[in-house]
C-alpha cells in the first residue's frame, strides 16, 4: 500500500484559508470598534484634565474661567486666550506656539497631547481632520466667568421644540467642519459653530464641573445653531451660552467676563 503523504491537499488548503478569511471578516470590526472605543475613553479623558485646569487657572484668578478668543488683546496677559494666548489672530498659525501660548498650558504639564482627540487626522488629510493643534474649543459665553456664575445645568432646544436638560458644557469637541478648521481657527464655540460627530455620531465634552459626557446635537437648522444652548445667567435670564457677537443681548464682542453680568 502507498504510504498517503502527510502533507495538506489543495481543498484543504483552500478550507483553511477560507475559514482563516471569515474569522478576520468577523474580527476586524470588533478590533476597529474596540480601538474606536479607547480613542473615546482617552478624548474624555483629554477633556476632563482640561477642565481641571480651568479649575486650577480659577483657584489662582478669583474664581475666573480663562480668557476666550475675544481676549487676544487684552493688556492683561493673564486674561487672554486659553489656547492662544498673546498669539495674534490669524487664518495660519505656527503649530510649535499652540496651544504652549495658551494661559492654561502650565496647568496640564505643557502636555500638547490633551488638545487633541485621537479619534482625528493630525495631518489633515482624511474624513476626520484636525487642525494639528487643538480640537477642543469652549463655548464663548464663558470666558472668563466665574465659576459660581456657571450653573450646572444647560437646557439644549431640539429642531422640533422639545427642550433637554443636559450638564452645562464648556469645553466641546468642535466639527472641523463646521469652524473648527474652516472659515478661522479659533478656540471658541459660538454662533456659527457646530459639535462634532466623532464618536458614535456624536462629541464628547467636559461639564463645569469636570465630568465628561457624550451628546449629539440637532444637525443645525440655522447659522443660530449653538444658540439652542442656554443657561441660567446670574439674573436668572435663561441666556444662550454660545453667545459672540452681531446678536442680541450681547455686546460686540463677548469679552472676559461677560457672562458675570447677564
């Protein structure tokens, strides 16, 4: 009798190789999703540490949050952007000065890593673009408030009407697209803007009291978009938190403080 060889044949060969490419079919999806799910874990993370330093920078400012873009210019150098810093405004930047410029960069350990969601492209190219420098921006309206002044909770006015109460945001995940990256880069989230849908269709972001959360927001009826956002102001004025310039009640621009007396 021959001896069969110990050898593998050609089907079974190609029944391997297709049980090998169903398995792969199968896992690469849950891998991408389990990557995708720590990206998110380290960009509320990001967020967090970033609103902790807006706590340290207001234990040393009298209770103020860091200045916004408004506060460029401002002699005091100590009130002025939280990413920029005295960096003037400009459509290009020098990515080796932000954010270091920034008034909050010493409260994070001069950690560049935490401006930036993992979830985008640093170099720019691709779906999910960034800017290379930072992708988390604060809603306008409180720059330079004080915290105590800040409520906790923020009522968000869906498309439809109905209202939902969420943890008041300030600091968000920008959508590149939607000024993050486009018409100017800036370090605040106003009228024009719009969240990001990085995560699950969605964007994370830090509350004023540290915590991180998720939230998808209406895609936008009108270039009033964030200011569906409103809180209660120390008037008790329910006022909206994206507040910039060109609309009322605020002056033109919103400037450190402004918030403190609404």
């Amino acid at each position: 009798m021959r001896r069969r060889s110990a050898g593998f044949t050609l089907v079974e060969l190609l029944v391997v190789i297709g049980i090998i490419a169903i398995l792969v079919g199968i896992l690469l999806p849950v891998i991408g999703k389990a990557r995708e799910s720590s990206r998110e874990l380290k960009c509320t993370s990001n967020l967090r540490q970033l609103m902790y330093a807006f706590h340290m920078f207001a234990n040393e400012h009298k209770g103020h949050l860091p200045g916004g873009h408004f506060d460029r210019t401002d002699s005091d150098l100590e009130k002025r952007d939280w990413v920029f810093g005295e960096t003037p405004f400009a459509l290009t930047y020098d990515p080796t000065l932000i954010p270091n410029a920034g008034t909050i960069f010493r409260y994070v350990q001069n950690s560049r890593e935490l401006y930036r969601c993992p979830s985008l492209d640093a170099d720019g190219s691709g779906a999910k673009q960034s800017n290379g420098m930072f992708d988390y921006v604060t809603f306008l309206g409180f720059a330079g408030a004080r915290m105590v002044n800040v409520r906790s909770e923020t009522r968000y006015t869906h498309n439809d009407g109905r209202v939902e109460i969420i943890y008041t945001p300030v600091i968000v995940e920008e959508d590149p697209f939607r000024g993050m990256n486009n018409a100017a880069v800036d370090s605040g989230h106003s009228e024009t803007d719009a969240l990001a849908h990085t995560h699950r269709g969605g964007s994370n972001y830090a509350a004023i009291d540290g915590s991180g959360h998720w939230f998808k927001e209406d895609e936008p009826a009108s270039w009033l978009a964030s200011h569906q956002y409103t809180s209660q102001a120390p008037s008790k004025r329910w006022t909206p938190i994206g507040s910039d310039h060109g609309s009322k009640p605020p002056p033109d621009p919103v400037r450190w403080g402004w918030w403190d007396g609404q």
